[in-house]
C-alpha cells in the first residue's frame, strides 16, 4: 500500500523543518543568538528523518511508476467488448476472392520463380533467415516505391529511421511484453540498445519532450525501415516462407494530431482509408475488420485491421494494423500540446496513431498468390512503373520431389491458421 503522506511531503518539503526555520529565522532578528543556535541543532535530527523520508518516497514512487505502466489505454466506444478475436467486426469487404482449387502457395512460388533462398538464408542467418533475389528484389523495392511515392501525394513526410533506440527510450514506446517476445538486445561498447520492432516506435520518439502548437497539426510521417522482431510468440507458426520472418521491410503511416474534438478518430478513419486506396490499387482482395476489446495492446483505444485474401490456404491474414493509440503514448514521452500550463490537470498532449501501409515481404507472399498464372505470375501495374516496367514473372524452375512433399504438408498445416 503507497503511503500518501510520503509525497505530500514530497512536494511540498517537510512541514516541521519549515516552522523551525521561521523561528529561527524570528529569534535572529530579535537578538537571541543563544536561543536560535539551540534550534539550529535540534533541526540536525529533523533533516536525518527528512533524508530517510525521502528515499520512501522514491521507493514509492518507483513503485507507483511501475503500476502505472500496467494500465493500458481507454477503449474506444465503438469497439466491440470481447475477450475472444473471433468476435472481431468484419466492417467490410472489397474485391472478388479467388476460390480455385490447387492454385500453388507463396512458399511454392517463390521456389518456382526462383526469387528467394530459404535454405541459404536459413545457413547464414538462422530459423527463417532468408536471402531475397533478382526479380525478388525488385519487387520488394517497388512496393517500398510505390508506398512512398503513394503517401507523399497524400501529404505524408518521408522519414527513414534508426534500426535501433536507446533502452530508456524504447520502454516509453513499447510494452513490458515486447522486450521479451519481440525486441533484439544490442550489446555493445557503452549502454544496451534494442533493434526496432516498427519505425513507429522511433516516430514516436522524433518528438520526445517537444510542445507541438495547433498551426504545426496534424503532422503525417511516412516511416521507411527494416524492421526486427523475435516472433517468440509465434514459434512454431508460419516457419515456411517470408510471411513471417525476423527481419522485413516496412512503410508505415504515422500521424500526431490535436488531442480537440474529433481530431484523431478523422485521421484514424482517414489513415485506413489510404491503406485500403493502397491495396485497391494493387489489386488484392480483403476485409476489414475491427478488433475487439480484449485483443487491444495497452497504448490502442481503437484498432482496425485490414486482412487480405490469401487463395492457396483459403483465409484472410492480416496485412494492416490500424490504430489511434490517444495521448496513451505522448504521455509517457512528454509531448505536449498547445501552451505550456502550470496546472498539471490541464495539462493537454497530443494524439498519436499508427498504421502499417505496407510490411513488403507479407504483401509480396499475397501478391504472388493472387496474381499466379500456369507459367508465372503477373506483376500489377501499380508496380511495373517501379520495376522497370516488367509485367510478367515467368517460373523458372520446378518443384523437385522433396520440396512438392512439403508443399502438401504446408498446405494442410496452413489451413485455418490465422496471422
């Protein structure tokens, strides 16, 4: 139990040394020297127990710090309240799924087109470790391209970020969990630094201790990283392929706004909006849906996520995660909004929100699905001005014996197993 007393005193010093002080300060100015050096000495005992005061209080401060670090953001009204994700609101549905019966699998194509090396990758680098190649690469690229290019028209910033954060920093930007399940230690010369999990977490800190004004709202960052994620809660899942993998590229939208009105649930709306615009363009089938209550990390007040059709497995997997995380971020990282107050309840922050636009190597596994003819796979045209205008892969090699008998394992384990 924290003792309340302990930061009154905190804040406001030590209410006896004060009275002692005046009454020195009193016998001073009458004259009584002897009076007021005895009093100078009893307050020796006085400031002993104030120093032993204020290590509780730091104590108890770093105790209600850490509790205050378990409480997540407040839920949106609009989310639906279940512990269960499939309970999730599908919102709604764009384009025309394909249903053909054994159409090949993105580990499959990428084999045939001869664009990645898993087993070369797997040596180097270890448990999905890969090497992307020739028309592998390029495709990569044009969807980092094209998402760049695709945003700046839409008034977003592009910002390269730091591959890695300082600890201190980090844990103002990521949940306790994600140092343990998501985020690589860097070790080192000098302090520990984590590896980025998304170029949202040094968007976030871009503005570490700023005041951000009205006039400068709202701010549109298009990130472009690699990206580095343990996926120690997903062992076992997706091992095959480049859908899930430990290091990927990413374009990721985020967005800081005024904390007013309905600012941020404009922007948030408006965010999903463009992602959905992105994958309309591209040509890839989908769904969006909003994720309920019990499945929100601790920074989200609202969460949509866009699923796009994967045809080989029969299922929607998700491509897109949509979130206005409030001032649950900003808080923590003192960015505050408007002019500075000295009244600490009205105080304001900004609003922050996030949005994946594209993660490349998870699109490019949808696009080869999707887009696979008899001999290849057709790039989409929102692609081929990024490639050189190259408009067809044509397979290159064939499945060998092994590699056909672990595609119809793959197959049957992939069915039903969501992202």
């Amino acid at each position: 139990m924290l003792d309340i007393n302990l930061f009154r005193t905190d804040k406001g010093g030590n209410p006896e040394l004060n009275a002692t002080s005046k009454k020195i300060g009193k016998l001073k100015a009458s004259k009584q020297e002897e009076e007021a050096k005895k009093l100078m000495e009893s307050t020796d005992e006085i400031k002993k127990r104030l120093a032993a005061k204020e290590v509780e209080v730091q104590e108890a401060k770093s105790t209600l710090d850490a509790k205050v670090t378990t409480i997540g953001n407040i839920v949106h009204e609009s989310v639906p309240v279940s512990d269960d994700e499939a309970n999730n609101k599908i919102v709604r549905t764009f384009g025309e799924k394909r249903v053909e019966d054994n159409l090949k699998n993105h580990v499959d194509l990428c084999r045939m087109l001869d664009i990645v090396a898993l087993e070369k990758g797997a040596d180097v680098a270890g448990g999905r470790g890969f090497y992307l190649k020739d028309e592998g690469v390029l495709l990569n690229l044009a969807l980092i391209n094209f998402g760049l290019a695709f945003l700046r028209k839409r008034g977003f910033k592009p910002m390269q970020t730091p591959f890695f954060m300082r600890k201190e920093t980090m844990a103002k930007c990521a949940q306790l969990a994600q140092f343990d399940e998501e985020l690589y230690k860097v070790t080192g010369d000098g302090e520990d630094k984590y590896l980025i999990a998304t170029s949202e977490q040094p968007l976030c800190a871009y503005h570490l201790g700023d005041r951000i004004y009205p006039a400068e709202l709202p701010i549109k960052y298009a990130g472009y990283s690699t990206c580095f994620r343990k996926e120690a809660g997903s062992h076992g899942r997706d091992t095959a392929g480049i859908f899930r993998v430990h290091q990927f590229e990413k374009i990721e939208q985020f967005c800081i706004t005024s904390p007013n009105g309905n600012d941020s649930w404009e922007i948030h709306e408006e965010m999903l909006k463009n992602s959905e615009d992105f994958y309309k363009e591209i040509g890839l089938p989908y769904q969006v849906v909003s994720i309920v209550s019990g499945a929100l990390n601790d920074a989200a007040a609202k969460k949509y996520d866009l699923e796009a059709w994967f045809p080989a497995s029969k299922t929607f997997r998700e491509l897109v995660s949509c979130s206005n995380c409030t001032d649950f971020q900003s808080r923590r990282l003192g960015i505050g909004y408007g002019q500075k107050k000295n009244d600490e309840q009205s105080k304001q922050f900004v609003h922050m929100l996030n949005s994946t636009l594209t993660a490349t190597e998870r699109t490019l596994c949808c696009i080869l699905e999707n887009f696979q003819k008899e001999d290849g796979v057709e790039v989409p045209k929102a692609l081929q001005p990024y490639m050189g205008g190259i408009e067809f892969l044509p397979f290159k090699q064939p499945l060998d014996a092994k590699q056909a008998a672990d595609s119809k394992s793959n197959k049957s384990k992939s069915k039903g197993n969501a992202a």
